[in-house]
C-alpha cells in the first residue's frame, strides 16, 4: 500500500508547482506595494510578502519531496 505522501507527489505533481507559482506572484505583487505610490498598501505588502514566502517554501519541499520519492520519473 503506497503512502500518503507518496501518492500525493505522484499522482499531484502538479500541486507543488501551483503552490510556488502562488507564492511567486504573491512575493511580486507584494513588492511593487512597497513603492512609495502604493504607501496605504503597505499592510497589504507585508502580508502578501509572508504569504508568499510560505507558499514558496511549500513549493520548494513539494519539488523536494518530488526529487526524492520518484527521482527517475
């Protein structure tokens, strides 16, 4: 019987990817709220900075997970 986690990084590759590409745009968009135009959106920057970082995170261990479990596929 194959693991949880297994099955989740082979049949769902594509959900890591989905996660990180998130985490990307999250960590772009916040950027350009941290210029001096954007000033009120500043509270909104910093969320989507550590939203994004997470998501990033995420992604990276899921491409981890993906390398280790199934490393010829």
């Amino acid at each position: 019987m194959p693991s949880p986690i297994r099955t989740l990084v082979h049949d769902f590759r594509w959900i890591h990817l989905a996660v990180g590409l998130s985490g990307n745009t999250l960590f772009f968009v916040g950027s350009i709220l941290f210029l001096p135009t954007f000033e009120p959106w500043k509270t909104l920057a910093v969320w989507m900075f550590i939203v994004g970082s997470a998501l990033m995170l995420l992604g990276s261990l899921g491409e981890l997970l993906k390398q280790t479990l199934a490393p010829n596929e």
